[in-house]
C-alpha cells in the first residue's frame, strides 16, 4: 500500500515538469525577438507622406532591414521630421558613417512614367544606400545614429555639362545613345546667354564619354524615325513631345568636362515656291499627315504676306501647277488622321496646324505662288463649283445622323453629298450645304423635296426582320434623298429638309389610345388586328395621361368604328406559362377588336381586361347556370378528363339576378363531347376539398386549383349533341359514380 | 465550439476586406444553417441516457 | 452531494451511485471521490497558461507580406487596427477574446485555488459560479487562432501578398489548452468540503 502511493507521488512530479518547460519555450521565443532589434537611427525628412509608424519598412535593395518605429515633427524646425527607425541586429552594419537614406514613394510623371509601382500597394519606405558595398569595409567605418535623409534617390551615375545657344529641352529629356536611353537633364540654368544642362549619364554607360562625344538634339519628328529604326520599347509621351538628345561618340580620349550641344546644319534639297496669303501661315507642309515641307521665310509686301516655302526632294512630285492649298487647323489635322490612321502624327503641327495641299491634274510644276484657301471646306465649294455641280442649303432643326460626305442619293443613285453644315443662330435652323452633281442639276426646282431616309428603318418583329433601306451604306451612314414633280432647273437655293415619314402623311390617319401609364407600349408599339399588323405607335405624348398616337393606313379606317376596342398584350407569366414574350424587347402590342360599323372613332382607352383569344375562333358556345361565380373567372379552363377543351369566355349575372351565368367556349375538335346530359362541375372547389378529405379523387392541375375551373362529364349513354347557346346547371360538387362514365365519343382532329 | 469558428469567419472577412474583395457566397448561409442545427443538436442530447435505456421515452 | 461518508460514489458518465472505488460497474468510467491532485495540477497548469501568456502577448501573432515586405501584427496590434479603422465592435469582441478571457481565466483559477484550500466558506456558491462561467468562456479565446488559419488560408499569392502565421500562435494556443486543462482537472467539490 505504502508503496502504491510512493508510486503515484513519483507520477504526479511529472506534472512539475510542464511550467518548466513552457518557461524555457517561453525564454528562447523572447529571447530571439528582442535579439533581431538592432541600431535605433533617427533621421531627418523633408516629407513623411505615405509613411505608416510601425509598418513602414526600411529597406535595402529590396530586403527589409529595418522598420520605422515613429515619426515625430522636428523641434528645431517644424518644416522637417523626425524618423526613428529601428535595425534589424544582423543588418546593423549597413548603417555606418555615410550611409543614404531616403524615402520611395510612387511617382508619377510624364518623363518617367510610373515609378515604384509596388509603394502604391504597399506604401512608402526608407531606401538606405551604404557608403561601401562589402560587409569586411563596412564594418570597420564609424557608427552614426542621426542622418539627414536625401530628397531624392542618390545618383547613380556620372554628371557632365552640356552648353548651347538656343536649343531648349526640358528637366527630363532623355539620352539616348543608339535608340537606348543612356541618361536624361536633371538641371538646367541660364549663364552669359548660354543655356547649360547638367546631364547624368547612367553608371554603365559611363564610357560613352569621350573627347570626341558628340550631343546631338533629336526633334520630336526626327526621334521618332530613329526609334522606328531601332525598334525602341515605348517611349514616353513626353519625350515624343520635346525630343531627345541623341549621343554620337567613337569613345576616344578623355571625356571632356563640357561639352557644346552638336546642331548639324540643315541642308534642305526641294521645289521653293510662294504662297500669297491675308495672315502668316503655319510653319509646315503636310499632305495627308505628313510633313512635307517647311516655311522658310516671310515677308509683307503691300497687305499680303508672302510665305516662302519649300517642300522636300522627294515629295517635290505631289505639286504643280494646278496645286491647290488649304490651310488645315489644328483640329481638321486630327480629324484627317483619324480617317487615314497615320502612324505617328507630328504633334507640333497637330497643335500648330499646318498648311496642305492637292493636286488634281497630273501636269508640270513650273508656277512659283499659289494661293491658298482659307479652309478644306472652302477649297471644296470651290471645286464643286468649278466642275459645274449646284450648291444648294436644307434647312433642319436637327442633324441626326447627317454629316459631311453623307450622300444624297435620287432613285438609289448617288446625286451628290454633304459639304458641310453650321448652325445659324439667328434663325435657330442647321444650314446644310449640299452639292448636287451635274445630271441631276435639272431636277433640282421648287418641287424638290429633300427627305432623311434614316440610317435604321428595320421594321423588326417576330415574324422577321424587314430592313427598310437600299444599301448598305445608307444602312450605316444614312442618306438624303428627294423627289421632284417638274424636271426643270430653277435658282431656288433652300430647302426644307422633311422626315421620310413626312412625305406619305396624306396616306395614313392616327388614333389617339390614352392610357394613366405606358403598360409596355413604346414607340413603334404594333397595332394588330387578328395578328396583322395595321400600323404602329409614332410618338407618345406625355402630359396627365399618356397618348400614344398611332398612325395607320387609310385603308384600314374602316375598322375603327365608334364600338371598336383596343386593348394591350402584355407579357404575363402565370402558372399557366408564359405569354406575349416579345412585348418584352418590342413594346406591348396592342390589338384591336374591331366594330365595323358606327362611324370613326378617334381616341381609345385600353380595354382593362385582356378579350378572350378565341374571340375570333369558331367553336361551340354554351351557358352554364351557376349559383355562384365561385373561384371562376374569365379564361379559367374547361377539362374534359383532365384535358383543356375550352375555357370561359365571358361571366356574368343572369338577367333576373337570381345565379351566375358562365359562356364557355369549346374548342370545336372536343365539339362532340358536350351532349345534352353532360355534367359540368367546378373543379377548383373539388380539387381542394379532395385534398383535405383524401378522397381518391384525382386533383385538376395545379393551374385548375388556383385558377379554378370547370369539369365537364359525359354520361356512358350520351344525349344529344347540342347547339351554340345551351344552357346546363354547373354542379358545386361531383357525384362519385360520374368518374365512372366512360363514353365512346368522336374527337375531331 | 462551431460558434466561435463562425465569429472567425467573420472577423477573418473583415480584416481581409481592406486587402481584397469579398462577397458572401451561399455557403456562409449554409454554415449558418449548420450551426443553427448543431446548437439544437447539442441542446437535447444528454450523454447520461446513453446509460439508461428505460428512461428514453 | 455528501457521498464521502457513507462510502457511495455518483459517477459522472452514467449518473448512476456506486459503492466501489475504482471502476464504474456499468460504464467501466473510472471513479472517484474527488478528482486525484486536483488542486496542484490546477495550479501548475495555470502557472504555465501564465507563462505562455507573455510570449503570446509579446510575439507577432500574424504577418502580412505584401511585395515581399513584412508586416507584422501582435494580438493588441490587430484589436488596434480594428479600433483604428472605426470596427469598436470587432475590436472588443477580438480584445475580449483574446486578451480578456485568457487573463480572466487565470485569475479566476487562482482565487478558486485559494477557496478550494480553503474550503467551505461564503465565497463557495460565487466561486462555483465562476467556475461555471470559465468553464463556457474558454473556448471563445479560440477566436483568434482561427482567425490566423481562415487568413493564412486564404491569402497565399507569393510576392503579391500573403500571409504568414506569426511567433504568438502557439504559445497563445498553449494558453488556451492549459487553461483548459486546469479547468478541467479543477474539482468544484473541493469548494464544498469542510475542512
């Protein structure tokens, strides 16, 4: 016994042996964090933006080796801060005399692009650069422990001096030596009429720098062609703007200590000829977006300035005597590159504009001025002119679809197009200007109509699509059109432009349908009688109803009489599936019921109730007498075994008011099964009371429950068939021995 | 101890909305629905009528 | 319940009295008056909760590495950053989880050691409540350590950003598991006996 609990007393010391343990753990876990915390540094910044106390890192190419712990305002100066950072112990000896720091935020700018994409993640940080780059040397520098950071990374490359007279590049603009960026200006000031630019070439590219350098100023146009040839990867926006300097050396001698910026001079090869115009013209030549020459001087000589220009060797063949130029401002410049989809537009004339040119006859160049037009638009009016076509002007309210160059077509064929169009103030209408070809000059007289057949005139249903336009462009673009009366010529020279639709008004008339909400119905909203479609919604007028105007073909006015009826097809989903999809893309249609007689009736309001589908069926009609409408409702179904034979047209209390009195309409296939002795029950009551009770009584359709509706059964000896108006008792109930009944009867197909 | 797994899931879905998207999907739903269940499993279950046959009723 | 004197013993498993020592003879659970060196393993288990409470509290519970830099976060950081961001509810229910709970517990072990010593005296009915009341609490301190498993788990997209489990896990798990050892081996009977 002693010696059991001996035993046990031995187990239990184990126990000890836990807090012992988990003390050790305890000691080595803290030991090896307070161990990593190393130099505690402060340094002084400019700007702490983007700095998070206790997040923000401290890193050396890419590693982390430190952390900032906080930041504090500069007592001595409150423009400045106060870092403290906090060393990781193994990477102490970065931190040494000499040592850089400074802070990396992301930066972005037109020369450099984005920069230090990754800070946007992570935010800001402390960049160190130490003095030496071997940890034996670093370690035996002196500590420091408070640094002023630098305000921008250090360097990394040698700095040289160029100086020149005139050419003028901003902070930023890049070297390139063969199509590869070799520095960029980081300052430049002006000394004794001298502009110098204190420019950093990378570390690598050091040996680029000789006695015989040559720094050669690269303008935006000639860069790029230098690119181009060296497949540089995309240069900055910027620097297609201002340029590059371009390094030439053979890297012999020394490198100097300043250098003068290399202009070469410009020998220009090319046909110099003389523009006459009211006001200078911009500085260069460009046909069709390139730049083809230049002004070389001008000069005023009695009101008119004489610009002397000159265009290039090899384009010397695009002009001659029956050259005729056109100034192209800034933004027709753009506009024509976007149709010609040029390569690399020379954005100095696309801000400056430029002057161009075309040449429509092959003939010699020996003619020294020219004159030029003040626009492309004038320069066109003029040549119409000139090839005898007939400027004419339509007037409209609005432009849709019309602009320059869209055609106006006669019976398909292209007539003429769109000069131009400006808006006048005064009378609040769009001055098209047109032209109009030779041939068709004759029937251009008071009777002209000009018409806008536009762009889309698909009539789309679900029977088909029918697209309304003669071809493919007009499809697109749209088109003018007209027709005239007289085949003469005469000097009117406006015109109103009208819609299509404006010119067959006379052929159609419109009813008004007045509704307190749109129910669906939109603007090309179909009218439909028996599924034809009469004519469709033009214009919806919103004021305390809505009207929707309807425009219909004459021919069909006799419908409308004073007891037609319109009313909407709407979607529906309902248990019994789902109705009128289309109204869901094409608007609701509305259908008529038509009442031929009684005259003209102009406005409508929308039937509430949707009219029975079978309105225009024939089939049978009968009347049930009812003491109770009972759960049944207009379209509720007729079952014959549970099938739908029909369904119920119409109810309504009987004349004395003493019960109900129910038409149902019968599918004439199922004609037969309705004899004299037939039994209709409703079958929405029995359906529920079959569930309660667990009769074994087969329920109706879900659809015959809710809905409700009636049974109909026929007895084994069937009675006779029966006429359209017989009247039967509806039964609340069925009797059991009915589900007996099982009569040969002919179906029709 | 499922509870407490859930107020995880919650918190864990707020400290990563600051770095990323988050939407809530059926199967948080369904989690919910676990739990609901498991609480009213563990809520009438009583180890000692394992014991007891005659006392189950 | 007085089962010491007249040598019956109620079994906790099958809530039946017995009158052996050693085995239920139903449900074979072994049995016992009152739990073996109850009060010193309570107390050296506490005593090690309490250790481990202070590199759990000290060390980083997670990490982020977002673009290859690390940004640690301590329990108290991250109840930080909830209040920070505005979150005041999240943030008490993490500190009350994870700060509040671990160190509750221990105190409330230590005073129920000390009325246990003690004996039956007028704390007893409040110090089984207690117990009662660390008994449920202690598995919400959970919340945190499946806080750092739902996130690890989710955010592991290599250098753009994931995160890593800190030092704190687990000695914040051994305070969890020890305080709930000494929960567990802790005798509430004990408050009752009269010395």
């Amino acid at each position: 016994m002693k010696q059991a609990i001996k035993k046990k007393k031995s187990i239990i010391f184990i126990y000890w042996i836990i807090p012992i343990v988990a003390m050790i753990i305890a000691i080595i876990m803290l030991k090896d964090k307070y161990e990593t915390k190393g130099k505690q540094v402060t340094i002084i910044l400019n700007n702490v933006d983007g700095l998070n106390i206790k997040k923000s890192p401290v890193m050396f190419n890419g590693v982390k080796v430190g952390n900032i712990e906080d930041i504090k305002i500069d007592e001595n100066n409150l423009n400045h801060f106060k870092a403290y950072l906090s060393m990781y112990k193994k990477y102490d000896y970065l931190v040494k005399k000499g040592t850089k720091f400074w802070k990396v935020s992301p930066e972005i700018s037109l020369n450099k692009g984005i920069k230090n994409l990754g800070t946007i993640i992570t935010g800001s940080y402390i960049e160190i650069l130490p003095p030496k780059l071997e940890k034996k040397e670093l370690i035996k520098l002196p500590n420091q422990y408070n640094f002023i950071a630098l305000d921008t990374p250090p360097l990394n490359g040698i700095i040289t001096t160029i100086k020149t007279k005139n050419s003028s590049f901003s902070i930023g603009t890049i070297l390139v030596y063969k199509g590869i960026q070799v520095g960029e200006i980081i300052d430049k000031n002006l000394n004794d009429d001298y502009i110098y630019y204190k420019v950093l070439i990378y570390n690598k590219y050091q040996n680029l720098l000789s006695q015989d350098t040559k720094f050669i100023p690269l303008n935006s146009l000639e860069f790029q062609a230098s690119l181009k040839d060296i497949k540089f990867t995309i240069p900055s926006l910027k620097n297609l703007i201002t340029g590059a300097i371009k390094i030439e050396t053979n890297k012999i001698g020394k490198p100097k200590k300043e250098y003068s910026l290399f202009i070469p001079k410009k020998i220009l090869k090319g046909y110099k000829f003389t523009i006459i115009s009211d006001n200078k013209l911009p500085s260069s030549l460009v046909y069709k977006g390139f730049k083809v020459g230049e002004l070389l001087t001008s000069e005023l000589i009695k009101n008119k300035i004489y610009n002397h220009y000159i265009i290039y060797d090899k384009y010397q063949n695009l002009i001659n005597n029956s050259t005729l130029f056109y100034k192209l401002n800034a933004v027709e410049l753009k506009a024509s590159l976007n149709n010609f989809s040029l390569q690399i537009p020379d954005l100095k004339s696309a801000v400056l504009g430029g002057v161009s040119f075309i040449t429509p006859k092959k003939i010699a160049l020996n003619k020294k001025e020219f004159k030029v037009f003040e626009s492309k638009n004038s320069l066109d009016e003029y040549l119409y002119k000139r090839s005898g076509a007939k400027i004419v002007t339509l007037l409209t309210k609005d432009l849709k679809f019309i602009k320059k160059d869209t055609l106006i077509t006669y019976k398909g064929l292209t007539a003429g197009k769109v000069i131009n169009y400006k808006y006048n103030p005064k009378t609040n209408y769009i001055e098209v200007k047109i032209r109009i070809k030779k041939p068709f000059i004759k029937l251009i007289n008071k009777t002209t109509k000009f018409y806008t057949k536009s762009g889309v005139n698909i009539k789309a249903g679900l029977n088909g699509v029918n697209i309304q336009t003669p071809s493919v462009n007009s499809l697109v673009n749209g088109e003018i059109s007209f027709i005239t009366k007289e085949n003469k010529s005469d000097n009117t020279k406006k015109f109103t432009l009208l819609n299509q639709s404006d010119l067959t008004k006379n052929n159609y008339f419109t009813i008004n349908l007045i509704m307190n909400k749109t129910n669906g119905v939109k603007v090309g909203s179909k009218l439909k009688y028996k599924d034809f479609t009469l004519g469709s919604v033009e214009n919806m007028i919103f004021d305390k109803n809505i009207t929707a105007i309807i425009k219909i073909n004459k021919k069909y006015k006799y419908l409308f009489g004073k007891n037609s009826k319109l009313y909407l097809e709407t979607f529906q989903a309902g248990l019994n599936g789902i109705k009128n999809t289309y109204s869901i893309v094409f608007g609701s249609n509305i259908v008529l019921i038509a009442n031929k007689n009684n005259g003209f009736k102009h406005n409508f309001t929308p039937d509430s109730i949707n009219p029975i589908n079978s309105y225009y069926q024939k089939g049978l009609r009968i009347v049930l007498r009812a003491n109770s409408k009972a759960g049944l409702n207009v379209n509720s179904a007729v079952y014959y075994r549970k099938v739908k034979i029909g369904h119920i047209e119409k109810i309504k209390l009987s004349n004395t008011a003493q019960n109900v009195e129910i038409f149902l309409f019968i599918k004439p296939k199922y004609k037969n099964i309705i004899r004299t002795n037939s039994k209709f029950f409703n079958t929405g009551v029995l359906a529920i009371k079959a569930n309660l009770l667990g009769i074994k009584i087969k329920t109706g359709t879900l659809e015959s429950i809710i809905k409700g509706g009636v049974e109909v059964i026929t007895p084994n000896k069937a009675g006779q068939k029966v006429e359209n108006g017989a009247v039967f008792k509806l039964y609340d109930k069925p009797k059991e021995e009915w589900f007996e009944y099982k009569p040969k009867l002919r179906v029709g197909i | 101890m499922a509870e407490v797994y859930l107020v995880a899931v919650l918190v864990s879905m707020i400290k990563l909305k600051s770095i990323s998207l988050m939407t809530v999907d059926i199967g948080l739903y369904l989690f919910f629905l676990f739990l609901f269940i498991f609480l009213l499993t563990v809520r009438f279950f009583n180890p000692h009528d394992v014991w007891h046959k005659e006392l189950i009723k | 319940m007085r089962t010491k004197e007249n040598n019956q013993i109620f079994c906790d498993v099958c809530a039946t009295l017995q009158s052996t020592r050693k085995k239920c003879k139903i449900c074979g659970n072994r049995i016992y008056a009152r739990k073996p060196y109850s009060l010193l393993k309570t107390l050296l288990y506490t005593l090690s909760a309490f250790i481990m409470l202070i590199p759990a509290n000290l060390l980083d519970m997670m990490s982020s590495i977002k673009l290859t830099v690390e940004y640690p976060q301590t329990i108290l950081g991250g109840i930080m950053w909830f209040y920070e961001e505005g979150d005041y509810f999240l943030a008490f229910i993490v500190f009350f989880a994870s700060i509040f709970i671990p160190i509750f517990k221990i105190l409330a072990l230590i005073w129920l050691l000390i009325m246990a010593k003690i004996g039956k005296n007028r704390f007893s009915y409040f110090s089984t409540k207690l117990y009662k009341i660390i008994e449920f609490i202690g598995k919400y301190s959970m919340l945190d350590i499946f806080v750092v498993t739902i996130m690890t788990g989710f955010m592991q997209f290599g250098n753009l950003i994931h995160i890593e489990a800190g030092g704190a896990v687990i000695p914040f798990a051994l305070v969890i598991i020890f305080t709930m050892l000494a929960t567990q081996n802790f005798d509430t009977k004990l408050l009752w006996d009269e010395k």
